[in-house]
C-alpha cells in the first residue's frame, strides 16, 4: 500500500467513524468489526489509522510514520488514547478527538 493509498483510506475510515460512532447492539464498549461490516472498503483499517498499514511492520517502522512525528514520538493510534475515545458511545470529547486525528492525516505530508 502507498502513502497515498493509506492516506485516502485513513481519511475515508475517520470520516465514517465521526458520522458513525461505535455502538454495536446498545453495547458502547464493543467496537468489533463494526467498520468492516459497515463498509468492506474499511476491511483492514478496523483498528489502524491506515498509515500502519504501511509503517507498522514493526515498531521500528513507527519513526518513519508522519503522524508518529507529528504527534510527538507517540502514536495517538495504537495507544491507550485511541482506545478511550473509541470506548465513549457519542459524547462530545470522543468526535473531537476523532475530527482532530482526522485534521491531522489530511495535514500529513507525502
């Protein structure tokens, strides 16, 4: 996958989470494959940015990511900040975080 190609699925996955936020079957804490059964194009990025899909091979990859560097030698994706906005059914503070992840892919540098 390119950069390119990670970067549109990244963009596409963001914008379907932000209208669409986790809720499987009244249970808020179940994020599952929501995404994939939703929209198979979002098949691999259940859980990732997209830029993973290229960088993450190993976590050694990560220093070569751009939001890895953006973000400050840390990854908002993978940790535990991920995570606790994806565990909130629909409040305020889970979209924000999501709309800012989602600034910062279309931001990304090629």
């Amino acid at each position: 996958m390119t950069f390119k190609q990670a970067k549109e699925l990244s963009i596409l996955k963001w914008k379907w989470i932000i209208k669409n936020p986790p809720r499987i079957n009244g249970d808020k804490y179940k994020y599952a494959n929501k995404t994939s059964k939703a929209n198979p194009k979002l098949k691999d990025l259940n859980s990732q940015c997209g830029f993973c899909e290229k960088y993450a091979v190993s976590w050694n990859d990560c220093p070569e990511c751009p939001l890895y560097r953006k973000w400050g030698k840390t990854c908002y994706i993978m940790d535990s900040l991920f995570q606790q906005w994806l565990k909130p059914s629909c409040n305020k503070e889970s979209k924000d975080s999501a709309k800012q992840i989602l600034r910062d892919i279309e931001e990304c540098e090629e």
